[in-house]
C-alpha cells in the first residue's frame, strides 16, 4: 500500500522534472521574443514581458538582415513548403506502395529487400553525403529544388516502406485473397481495399516525414542550392549573423516560427498519431 | 454447374510435404465435403484448387479444362472464408458490387444482381451497413452473399461456420444446404466438424495427414468407415472398438474377444477372413442393447456401468467391458447408473471389422 503511493510520487516527480526539462527553454523562448531589447538587456530571462508585443515577431517573419537581404525568414518558409510538400507527398505515396507489395504479394528475394531497407533505415545518412553529392551533380539536379526533393524521398523510403510493410502484413490475409478471388488486380487491391483501410498509418508517415523534412538543416544546406535554402538553413544564418548586435527578441521569434508548421502537425493530428503506431506500426 | 478433377496434386512448403499425389473428383451439382482434423491441409488444397496458391505438382481440371497458372479470376470461381473477410470499409453493397465493378458490369445489372443476392440472403435491410455494425451471423451471410453475387459455376467455402455459436451455426447449415438445392452450383466445403459434414454434404471427403481416408456418401461413411481413423471421426460419439482375433467355429466366422464371442456370419467381408488374425470389432453406441440376445452366439458379453451422460433425446451409457470402454446409445428411461455387471448384445447387422495391424476394413 505506502509502496504503491511512494511508486506514485515518483512517477510524478519524474513527470513533473522531464516537463519542466522541455518547458522551460519554451517559456524563456516565448517570454523573449515578446520584450523590447532594452528589457532584454537588463538579463533577467526568467522576467515576464514588462510590455509584451509582437515586433520582434513581425521583424523576424519579414524585415530581419540576413546577410545582404532584409527580408525575414519568409523566403525560407516558402522554401521549405516547395521542398516539403512534394517529398512528403512522393515519399509516402511510393512507400505505401512498395509496403505493400512486399508485404501482400509474392516478390521475389523480398526477404533480402527487407535487410537492406533495413540497412538503409539504420545507416548514417552522413556517411551518403559525399557519393551523393557526386550522383546528383552526374544528373545534373545538384542544387535545384528536384535535387533536394529527390533527396529527402529516397531517405524517407527505407524507413517508411518498413513502417507500411508491417501494417499491411498485420491484416487478415483472407481479405486480400477474397479481393483476388473477386478479380481484383495489384492496383485495383491497392487503391480500392488497403489504402482505405491505411489512414492511420498515412497519418503516422505524414507526420514522420513532415518534421523530419521541415527540421533538416544539412540537407538543405547541400543539396538545395542557394535559391532554394530551407527555413532552418536561413534560421542558422539569421540566428549565427555576426554583424551588429545579437537581437535575441528577433532570434527567437524566427525559432518559433520554424518550429511551428511540425508542431502545428502534431497537434492537429496527434490522436491519429497515437492511434496509428499502436495500431499497426509497432504490432506488425 | 461444372465438373471439378483433381490429379496427382502434390504440394510441399520448404521440405514438408502438406500432401501428396492427391487424386480426387467432383461431381457437377455435388455439395462436397472436405472433412478432417486442423493442420491436415484443407485450407491448402481449397486455395491451390481457386489459385491462391501453386501446387507442387499435379493437375486440376475444372469441365476438361487445365487450370493450373490460371488467376483465381479466370477459374470462374468464388470463395468464402473462415474469418469473412469482408472489405471492412465498405458497406455490404460495396462488399457485394466490388467483384462486379471490376469485372467492368453496367451499373444497372450490378444493382440488379446485388438486389436479387440480397432477397436470397435476407441482406436487403442490412446492404448500407459496415461490416463493423453487423453480427457474425450476418456477416458471414454478407460474405456469401459476396460470393453468390458472381455467376461462378463454382464454390468454394473454407470453414465458413467456424466462428458462429452452435444454434447459429446449425441454422446457417440449412441456408446454404438450401441455396446449393436452388443453384445448383457445385460446392467444395472444408470443416473439421463432422455433424456438418453428415448434415449438408452430398458426399464426404475425410482427410488426415495430407492423406484421402475416405470418399462416400455420409451414411456409407458412417455404416461403412474404411479404417479406424474414419470410424472415430466420424459420428457424435465415437465407435467403440474392441480388440478381439478372428476365429472359425462350425464354419462361421466369429470373432473372439476377451471373454465373449460375437457372431461374425452376417458380416460382408471384402476378402474370406482368415483365423488368427488380429482384429478391432466396431460397434456404434446405438447398436448395443442391455440384455441377452435371444438364441445367438453372440453372448457374453458382460459389461460394469461406469457413468451416464444425458443427452436429451437419448442417453448415453458408459460401461467397462473388460478394461476397454464401451458406450451404449440408449432410452432415456432405460439409463442406470447401479455400477452393476449386466449383459449386453450387439446388433449383428451394424458390425465394422478391421485389421488391427493395418487399421482398414476387413
Ligand atoms: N505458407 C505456409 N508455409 C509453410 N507451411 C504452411 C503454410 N501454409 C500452411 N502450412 C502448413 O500446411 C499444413 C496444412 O495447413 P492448412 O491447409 O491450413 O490446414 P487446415 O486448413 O486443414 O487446418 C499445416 O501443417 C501448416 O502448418
Ligand atoms: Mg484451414
């Protein structure tokens, strides 16, 4: 009985340190890019806002010097969409796909496909920049936009094929030979039975994808070429500038702003998150 | 409407053999039965025979014709599963359009088809409906409908009962015996249960071990079962069997248990029996009667009542003859539980005999 409560209050004790651990970084980052730099001056972090607004914020979205250019960071917001969208998009589309085929059809050698997707799930992907930065500059897509999307796609799929494989090898195979009894074709099978079945473990690889893409910084930086620079990529360079002074308000107003299209994802999409990993993704 | 031949079908995964040389005919019309225990490779030969799966080796012939490297869409057959399988996200309509849509039908006669299947299964009110918000029973009479809906000349159901509770299942055992009587479609059914095997079947195979042990009509295998295996499976209880040797008094066959003999002279040997030879007498629980039969050789037979299980209709007696077990099918009103030794008698007409060593029919 008093070894259950003592179990409790550490539960909560640990809880409440590992909440604060993560929180506490968020509330300084909030509370400064809402003060004026003379308040920040005074460096008392912990301090609320005397008169918190938004400037910082504004400067940050769209007036903020990043080298040469004062434009805020909003060029590498629409950066990141262009390279985001279509990778995610790719990535999960032809994941789904090949998950399925080798969970549900007999593919030849699929045991040998499934170790090195392994393989490719767990190798650095550092130790790929430099044969890869000589492929894609033979293909000429070396710093363009194409170039990185293509990039982003072929990291995403070993992991996400594995995630998608295990979720349709989780399901009643007796569905899948009714379809092929009914005369359903690869495709037809695909389309009209188990990506409807797939929206949770959609959800799950969306996710995964969008922050994985939306917070590289060294892809970006190498692959997608000086116009196409990801938010993280102008974020580290607004944030690293060593001219002037250091506009902590500023810095971490464009933090946040970076940080919020995955969070936005997470929240709007966090019970479908959960329910997908434990519905499948983790089970198979 | 069509004739199923089934030829030296071989099939091994890995290094072990599931079955081998399987030769086996249907019927047109026929309502066959694929009965034996589980693990013995039903499942298996029902998805070589619609394409799900590849043999190792052999043929199969549906109306003359090789179907072996066919797509199970170009069999002209439909299936039925254990577990339903229904499309879970689609409504019983789309469940039982799906097959139809691909197979390219106008939207009118897909309608039509489906309507009339679902008059037939009794699905009108439920064809909106998810798989989710049906009971087993309805799904599974979604999933034949699924398979009915098609014009298949052949159908295949794999256990399909399996999952439903007894009063459910016994009813669900006339519907499709009925719907086979209206069709007329030839039918291959897989079940370990026997009782639906004797209900709905035309004809029974007993499979064990990847082995056929059996090809006839229910009451052949019942009267007649070709070896020991057959004997017990077949049947709500199964066959006694007592150890005995075959012996020849004044030019009768006899044959010669542990302290009684039974008259074998009425009994259709396949082959003269031989004295000496060892053997295990068959006799099912409603052809052992209390008493003395009047003026047979077949007495002696003395028998310690052990415990009685009531089955309504009828009883059953369990006694001891000697060590070995011996049930009796009996009245109600005759049952007694006194632990008495009483006499018993066999009726002479309904006697199996086999060879112990080679455990078939004599
Ligand atoms: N894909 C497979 N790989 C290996 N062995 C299998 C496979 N499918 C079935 N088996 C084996 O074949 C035998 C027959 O299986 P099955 O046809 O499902 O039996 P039943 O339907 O009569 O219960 C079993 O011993 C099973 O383990
Ligand atoms: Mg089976």
């Amino acid at each position: 009985m008093n070894s259950k409560i003592i179990g409790r209050i550490g539960i909560y004790a640990f809880l409440a340190v590992s909440t604060a651990f993560f929180l506490i970084p968020v509330y300084i980052m909030v509370t400064t890019s809402l003060k004026g730099m003379p308040e920040i001056r005074e460096g008392n972090i912990f301090a609320l806002p005397l008169d918190p607004n938004f400037s910082a914020w504004f400067k940050a979205w769209s007036s903020a010097c990043i080298g040469m250019a004062c434009d805020g960071i909003r060029g590498g917001f629409g950066n990141s969409l262009k390279i985001m969208v279509p990778s995610v998009i790719l990535s999960v589309a032809l994941s789904s796909l090949n998950g399925y085929a080798l969970a549900l059809w007999n593919v030849r050698r699929a045991e040998l496909m499934l170790g090195l997707l392994m393989a490719g799930a767990f190798i650095p992907y550092q130790v790929l920049l430099y044969p890869l930065v000589i492929m894609t500059r033979t293909l000429g897509i070396y710093g363009t936009l194409p170039g990185i999307i293509a990039i982003h796609v072929l990291f995403g799929l070993p992991v996400l094929t594995l995630i998608f494989r295990n979720f349709y090898a989780s399901l009643p195979t007796e569905i899948m030979k009714a379809a092929r009894v009914d005369g359903a074709g690869f495709m037809q099978i695909y389309w009209r039975i188990m990506l409807p079945m797939s929206p949770s473990i959609l959800v799950v690889a969306v996710i995964l994808q969008v922050t994985g893409i939306w917070n590289d910084y060294l892809l970006g930086l190498i692959f997608a070429g000086r116009d196409n620079l990801p938010m993280t990529a102008q974020l580290n360079n607004l944030v690293n500038s060593t001219f002037g002074e250091k506009e902590y308000n500023v810095n971490m107003a464009a933090t946040i702003l970076t940080a919020a299209t995955p969070l936005l994802v997470y929240l709007a999409s966090g019970r479908y998150f959960v329910r997908g990993i434990t519905s499948g993704a983790v089970k198979g | 409407m069509s004739e199923l031949n089934i030829v030296n079908l071989s099939k091994r995964f890995d290094n072990t053999a599931v079955f081998e040389n399987i030769n086996l005919s249907v019927r047109e019309k026929e309502f066959l039965v694929l009965l034996g225990p589980s693990g013995c490779g039903k499942s298996t030969l029902l998805n070589i025979i619609a394409g799900l799966e590849s043999p190792t080796s052999g043929r199969i012939e549906i109306d003359g014709k090789d179907v072996i490297g066919l797509e199970p869409k170009d069999r002209g057959l439909s299936m039925v599963f254990q577990s339903y399988a229904l499309y879970p996200t689609m409504t019983v309509r789309g469940n039982m359009s799906f097959g139809l849509q691909v197979a390219g039908l106008k939207r009118s006669e897909i309608e039509r088809k489906v309507e009339k299947a679902a008059t037939m299964l009794h699905l009108t009110e439920l064809l909106d409906r998810k798989p989710s918000q049906l009971s087993g029973g309805q799904r599974q009479r979604a999933a034949i409908g699924r398979a009915l809906v098609r014009d298949v000349s052949l159908f295949l159901f794999d256990e399909p009962l399996s999952n439903l509770d007894a009063k459910l299942r016994s009813q669900m055992r006339g519907e499709i015996r009925r719907l086979h009587d209206t069709l007329g479609v030839t039918s291959i059914y897989v079940t370990h249960d026997q009782v639906e095997a004797m209900t709905m079947a035309s004809s029974i195979v007993v499979l064990k071990g990847g082995v056929i042990q059996q090809h006839a009509e229910p009451q052949t295998l019942y009267d007649e079962p070709e070896n020991l295996f057959v004997a017990g499976f077949i049947g709500a209880s199964p066959m006694n069997i007592l150890k005995g040797r075959i012996a020849i008094e004044a030019g009768r066959p006899v044959a010669a248990c542990t302290g009684f003999q039974v008259d074998l002279s009425r009994y259709r040997f396949k082959a003269p029996p031989v004295a000496g030879q060892e053997i295990a007498l068959g006799v099912r629980p409603e052809n052992v009667c209390f008493g003395e039969a009047g003026g047979t050789s077949n007495t002696g037979v003395m028998a310690r009542i052990d415990y009685v299980e009531p089955l309504g209709a009828d009883t059953l007696v369990w006694t001891k003859v000697g060590d070995e077990a011996m049930s009796l099918r009996v009245d109600p009103r005759e049952a007694r539980l006194d632990r008495q030794t009483v006499p018993l008698h066999f009726d002479l007409d309904r006697l199996s005999v086999f060879s112990r060593e080679t455990e078939r029919r004599l």
